[in-house]
C-alpha cells in the first residue's frame, strides 16, 4: 500500500537546554524528542525521543537513523520512506 503524505512537520523539543531556540542548523542528537505530524493521519504521527544509539522509532517504519542530521533533513528522510511505502 502506496502511502500519499501531504504534509510531513518535525519539531525538536530542546529537553537540555529550555531556552535554546530553534535553529535549521542543528543537528539532532540523543536525547532529543521528535515531534512528527503527518497531515490527516493521526495513526502515523508521533513523538518520539532519539536514543543512545540515534535512532527513533517511526510507526510502520521501525527504527530510523537520525543522529547528526538536521530538524530538515530528518522531516525529508521521513518523508520518503514514508512515500517509498
């Protein structure tokens, strides 16, 4: 089954440092919680913390690597696989 996103939101909670504001430059490490939407599909939409090891697990994906990637670059990955069905 072929999945057609519309919108695809990640947000980073900054869980260390409250006062930290967001930056496209950042890159998401361990620790850090994700806050995926996915438009009209609540079933797919998440919130998730990144492990040790750097990944967070996705519905219907499984674990994804994220570590040293950026809130953008995140979002895009997930957003293709999810495309990719």
């Amino acid at each position: 089954m072929k999945l057609f996103l519309l919108y695809l939101l990640t947000a980073v909670y900054f869980l260390s440092t409250p006062l930290l504001s967001f930056s496209e430059g950042y890159k998401v490490g361990e620790g850090d919680v994700l806050n995926i939407t996915v438009y009209e599909n609540d079933d797919l939409s998440a919130k998730v913390r990144v492990s040790a090891s750097g990944t967070v697990r996705v519905p219907l994906l499984g674990e994804i690597e994220v570590e040293n990637l950026t809130v953008p670059q995140v979002a895009a990955k997930i957003e293709s696989l999810y495309s990719d069905g």
